[in-house]
C-alpha cells in the first residue's frame, strides 16, 4: 500500500518534495573569482516518501549550467522543464526504476553559477573597505539558493550539510569549521575551506563568505570576523553584550544547540540588518555605530537561532512564525538585559515601521496581513516590517491575554515540540489552544479570539497599551519643534543631552509622521543645532536626511546621495529613494544610476520597483 502524500504546503517551489525529501547535502565548490563563478559539484541524499510512484526527481534551479548528474555513482538522463517566473527552471532528473518507501537515494550534480545567479555579490577590491582584495558573500533568503545549486528550495525541507570551499581567500560558512593539518594553500594558492552543519537547515540558510577577513571573540562561544581594518572597532562594539544575550535567551527558552555563535560584519552593500544564518550571523556594518546603541540586530539575530533556524515556517505565506516570533524574543532579551521599559520602548519603534509599511502597500492590500497569499508571486515582493511587527503584536496580545507567567511556560513547550521541523500558522493555533485546554480562564480566552481576524485582516492590528516612559520626553520635544515658528520654544543642543540615540530615532519619527511639517530652514536649524547630520549612528543621520527631504531642505541632497553610494541596507537605501524621488526625482534616479553596481541585487531589484514601478529585465 502506498504511503499517503500530503500535497506541498509552500507555493513557491517547483520541486517535488512531497514525494523526496533531502537528508543530506555536500556542496563542492571552488570560487572563482576572476569568473564571478561558483564551480563545482552538490551531492544530495534523497529519502523516498513514497513507495516506487515518483520514477523522477524535481528541483528548484535558477539562471545554473549543469554539467551532468549522476544517480548512485552512474549517469542519468536529465532536461529542464519550461520555465516559470518568479520561481526560475525546474530540473527533471530521471530515474531507471521507482524507489522503495524510505529507501536513500544519492544524486550528485555537476554546476556552475551564472553572471545571473541573484543570490551572490562580488565585489571588487575597490567596494570593500581596505581595498586590497575581492569579496563575496550569498544572501539565499527567501527562494535565491535555487541560483547557486539545484535544490529543494522550500524551508519545508531541512537537511544536513557539509561545504568542502575552495578559495585564495578566507571562506565563512554556515557550519562550524573542521579544522585540518591539511588546511594550507595549494601550489595554486587557494585553500580548502571545511564546515559541517549537523542541524539540519533549510535551503534559505545556506551561506557562504569570501574575502580579506580576520577574526577577534567577542565572548566564550563568539568570535566576530570582518575586514581587518574594521576588527577592532567591530569587536568593541559586540563584546559587551553578545553573551549577555545568550544567557538571557537561554533562560526563556533553551540552550543554544549550534556550538559557536559567531558574526560575521559584512561590506555595506549587504542588503538587511542581519541574516540568521547559522554559527555565522552576517550582518550589515550599519550596526558599528561606535556607541554600542545598534546591535538589537544582534539580539534579533540570535533569537532566530531558535526561531526560525530550528523552529521554521513551513513557506513564506506563514513568514510571521520566522519574523513575528523573533522580534518577540529579541525584545524579551533586552528587556532581561536592560529592563522592561526597553521592550516597550523598542515596540514603539517598530510601531512605526509597522504603520510605515502599511502605508506603503495600502490599508488593504494582501501583504499586510499575517498570513499572505503568495501563489506564484516572488516572496521578496511581500518583505517587508509586517511580519515583524504585527507578528510581534499578535504574540504580545497571546502574552497579554493568558498573562505573562502562563505564556513563559507555553515558550519553551512550543520550541522543544516543533524543534528541527517546520510548521504553518494553523499548527501553531492548535498547539497554544491544546497546552493551555486545561487552564478555563486560558483556554476560554483563546477560543474566543478572533483568530481570522488577526490571520487575515488587512491593515493595522488594535494597538496596546505601550510604557511610553523612555518616549515621553522626545514626543515632547517633537511637539515643541512642530509647534514653531508660532510659539517662544528656541532649541538649544542641550535639548537632547543625555539622550539616547535610539532616544532620537523617535523624536524624528515623530516629525516624520506628523501632519505639520517642518520648513526648510527650520529643518536645517535642527540639524545644526544637534549635529545630526554629521552623526556616526547612521539611524540618526539617514532619518534627518528623511526629514530634511520631507520639509524640502536642499541642503541635505549632498550627503543624502552620499550616503546612498556608501550603504547598501534596504531598511535606510529604500525609504531615502522614496523621499528624494519626491523631492527632487532627477537627483533620484542619477544618484541610483551612479551607485546600482554597488547594491546587492535583491535591493537593486526592490529600488527598481520603488523608482520605475517595475523590475528591469
């Protein structure tokens, strides 16, 4: 009798994993430099999950030349299906005979990256910042792996992994290091790189580095690696709390089950804060700020060690389980760092980005909903804060409503049962409503809540209560400044003495929404009077050029097109285009015409639509 195959939960693969699910990959590659190449070979491990139906196997590839492949050590017949957008070409691998339920097949495929592989940057000496060598770095999320290697290209799927990397050059990977007597360069000059993943991880969770990079720890279990120039200042700017944050999630959940917690910062053209990758968070260098006052991004990146990384959505169309969870625990880190009122405070922040994206997409649209329909639609498309901060907002209300000592309990139930799987929304519904079914006044709270409301209506969640106890003083400074040139308020610098810079992130989010807008020269007044457009923190620096945009001050032009040829971070590149496309939409689109090289091609792709309503081909 044949196995019963539920049909793929995730839309936006091509592969047939319903009937083949990959236990184990080894990727061999040599990076090529000089070609902008990966070369090389993946050798899968496929387990049956049904008995001798599928005489074929389907998987995800994108823009990839294929070399040949063979199945158990001998060649197979192989073509690639029609092409589908967003989702690439699909490669058909055929079988001799069909395969016993379970049985362990090994599929080894010869590949080469393209010039049109979007899940790797190469930079050139030039773009890093000593400027002496070549750097490239993989960004896999949400459907790019499928550029590098054909794969199961779906977080459905979870599998070991080992990388056996070639490179004249330092390589980090996405699994800790196997250290060899053999690790030396070869009469060619390159070296081979060894790394093993022994929890299995989703295609999205393949990583890769290259380049000119040294390392310092950062604590017991943490080292951070970048440029060597940049080492020291990186290392002063983690090593206070990274730690901290480990002890402090470990007790809300469990212990880290990866060895090594390691970040690895970036070049500026990295197009988000952070990636989660495992053992190797790469995150953007936006967070050296030099004041210690931007590194939550570390924070959220290790919560995803457990959500998102062990505990993961099973497609995007559920990407609030990833985003809304992680946000939930990296506030509850801080708070356990540095006290309650800073969760509060860091959920008002993301209050705002939250109210930013619906704006963006529309109160109604599809992707501001917890749950989005992403049948043949590009996940990257629906990016955005929502995930984050309404999923934030969902889980918060949960917490609110069975009382924060009862969900504590729920936390670690929740993590220990889905650990190493993937689940969608609806598992997590039945899941939090069967732990708390023997507790009335729980259990009859979340059976009366309105579940198709916070799953699938558009727009804002209800907003709660939030302690405005470290926002007060800056909204009232906000109101002071909207309320000239008609009132006797005469900003001094010692305005914003004492004052955090996360502080003045919300005092100029708060002119940003307001309805009154400052005038230009009130505009320039402020960034005179409190030094922001010069700030080091660049939360600070890119939200005044916003403001100084908004107000149509054209004395920040210069160092808002400045500083787009120096950051490559969505969070701040995407909403400046927006602002100075209004002001001045010449200026946009020869500031990004002169930089488009220098962004990763997921924010070149994102700017595109943003300037011109569509992608180029």
């Amino acid at each position: 009798m044949a196995a019963v195959v539920n049909p793929p939960r995730d839309p936006n693969t091509l592969s047939n994993y319903n009937n083949w699910v990959s236990t184990h990959i080894t990727a061999n590659f040599d990076i090529l430099f000089d070609q902008r190449k990966l070369a090389g070979n993946v050798v899968h491990l496929f387990r049956s999950t049904t008995h001798g139906e599928s005489n074929h196997i389907i998987l995800d590839t994108n823009h990839l030349d294929i070399g040949g492949v063979k199945v158990n050590g001998q060649p197979s017949e192989w073509e690639f299906l029609p092409r589908l957008e967003p989702y690439g070409t699909p490669l058909k691998i055929k079988l001799d005979q069909g395969v016993k339920l379970n049985e362990i097949i090994e599929v080894d495929i010869s590949v080469r990256t393209t010039e049109k592989c979007t899940a790797l940057q190469w930079l050139t000496p030039a773009q890093t910042s000593n400027k002496k060598h070549p750097y490239m770095f993989s960004q896999c999320q949400a459907i790019h792996a499928r550029s590098i290697f054909p794969c199961q290209d779906t977080p459905d799927v979870k599998c070991t992994l080992d990388f056996n990397i070639t490179s004249p050059l330092p390589v980090i990977a996405s699994g800790l290091p196997v250290r060899s007597s053999s690790e030396a360069p070869k009469a060619d000059g390159k070296t081979l790189y060894k790394f093993h993943q022994k929890v299995p991880i989703p295609s999205y969770l393949f990583a890769l580095a290259s380049g000119d990079i040294s390392e310092a720890p950062i604590g017991p279990r943490s080292v951070v690696a970048t440029s060597p120039d940049k080492l020291s200042e990186c290392q002063w700017e983690l090593e206070a709390d990274t730690e901290k944050f480990i002890n402090a999630i470990e007790k809300i959940v469990y212990p880290y089950v990866w060895g090594e917690y390691n970040v690895l910062i970036l070049p500026p053209s990295f197009p988000y804060g952070g990636m989660e990758n495992p053992i190797f968070t790469f995150a953007t260098p936006s967070i050296i700020s030099k004041d210690r006052e931007n590194i939550d991004v570390i924070a959220h990146e290790l919560a995803h060690s457990w959500s998102g990384n062990l505990v993961t959505n099973a497609s995007w169309e559920h990407f609030w389980l990833n985003e809304g969870w992680t946000t939930y625990l990296e506030r509850r880190i801080v708070a356990a760092v540095h006290g309650e009122p800073y969760r509060h405070f860091s959920a008002i922040i993301g209050w705002k980005a939250l109210t930013d994206s619906v704006e963006h997409f529309g109160h109604e649209h599809d992707f501001t909903k917890l749950i989005t329909d992403l049948k043949g639609k590009d996940p990257d498309d629906a990016f955005s804060s929502i995930p984050y901060e309404k999923g934030f907002n969902f889980l918060f209300h949960l917490e609110n409503l069975v009382g924060k000592s009862k969900f504590d309990l729920f936390i670690p139930h929740y993590f220990n049962k889905y650990k190493g799987k993937s689940l969608d929304s609806y598992e997590f519904k039945s899941t939090i409503l069967d732990f708390f079914k023997d507790d009335s006044e729980a259990s009859t709270a979340l059976n009366e809540l309105d579940w198709d409301r916070w799953f699938y209506a558009p727009g804002l969640p209800p907003k709660p209560d939030f302690d405005t106890s470290l926002v007060d003083v800056v909204y009232d400074l906000a109101k002071k400044w909207l309320s000239l040139p008609d009132s006797s308020f005469k900003p001094q610098p010692e305005d914003i003495q004492g004052l955090t810079a996360n502080q003045v992130v919300v005092f100029l989010e708060q002119i940003l929404v307001s309805e009154r807008q400052l005038t230009p020269e009130l505009s320039k007044l402020m960034g005179k009077i409190y030094g922001l457009a010069g700030s080091q923190n660049i939360e600070v620096a890119n939200l005044y050029f916003q403001v100084g945009l908004q107000a149509g001050d054209a004395s920040v032009l210069e160092p808002t097109a400045d500083l787009l040829g120096k950051i490559g971070r969505m969070k701040f590149v995407r909403p400046l285009y927006r602002k100075l496309a209004k002001f001045d939409r010449k200026r946009a689109i020869e500031t990004f015409e002169k930089h488009r090289d220098f962004y990763h091609p997921i924010c070149r792709a994102m700017v595109e639509k943003d300037l011109f309503g569509k992608k180029d081909e």
